[in-house]
C-alpha cells in the first residue's frame, strides 16, 4: 500500500479514531512522540554565521485545557468537567453553558489530553493550547 492509498484511506476516520491512530503511533514508533510537529529533526549546534545570535525555541512545558463545544450530550459533558475540576455541579453547569471554557490551566501535556478525550467521550470539544 503506498502513502498516497493510506492518506486517502485515513480521511474518512472521526476525530476520535484519529487521536486513536496518534496515540497508538507514538506507541509503535516512540521517536514519533520527540519530533517537532513537522516531522524533521533539527540538529543543534553547527557553528553557522553570526555566532549563536539565534534563540532556539523551547516547547512549551504547561498547557491549557479548553472547553470549546458541547454537543448534544450536555449533562455527561458536566460530569465530565466535574471531574476534571471538582467543581460543583452549579459552577461545573455554568462553565459548560458559558464554553469556550478553560477547564485545565498550566498542566502537563499528558494531563491535557488526558482531559481531551475524557471531554470527547462525553460528547464535548476541547483543545489544548500552550499555557
């Protein structure tokens, strides 16, 4: 099968079977997980000109998890968050009623999506973005 007959066959996978397909790569292929989201490698140092006068870009450490849609499962998307947050049910309905919201703040990546696709099997829509 080439690269062309898998891509054409991956669009028509959910959301949800393609965050499966990410995770189980990373699995597979654990350098996967240490590459940039480009998929190249960049060697450090090198000595090129001008002297280390460029800043090198670190990743991000802590990430945001947000609420950006809810479905049409309300209430299980509320007991969801409830139990990302130990909020309330009052405070944890509210937060639902008023999405986007952020439901996770300065985690670690693991955590975020952890979160994400307890949020996804609730029936919500969440994103995690660099804290």
């Amino acid at each position: 099968m080439s690269v062309d007959e898998i891509v054409e066959a991956l669009k028509g996978i959910t959301l949800a079977e393609a965050e499966e397909l990410v995770e189980k790569l990373t699995e597979a292929f654990p350098k996967l997980a240490e590459m940039p989201a480009g998929g190249v490698m960049m060697m450090a140092g090198g000595g090129g000109e001008g002297g280390g006068g460029g800043a090198v870009e670190e990743e991000p450490t802590e990430f945001n998890l947000v609420l950006t849609g809810v479905g049409e499962q309300k209430v299980q998307v509320i007991k969801a968050v409830r139990e990302l947050t130990n909020l309330g049910l009052k405070e944890a309905k509210e937060a639902v009623e008023a999405a986007p919201y952020t439901v996770l703040e300065a985690v670690e990546k693991e955590a975020a999506e952890a979160g994400k696709e307890k949020l996804a099997a609730a029936g919500a829509t969440a994103e995690v973005k660099p804290a």
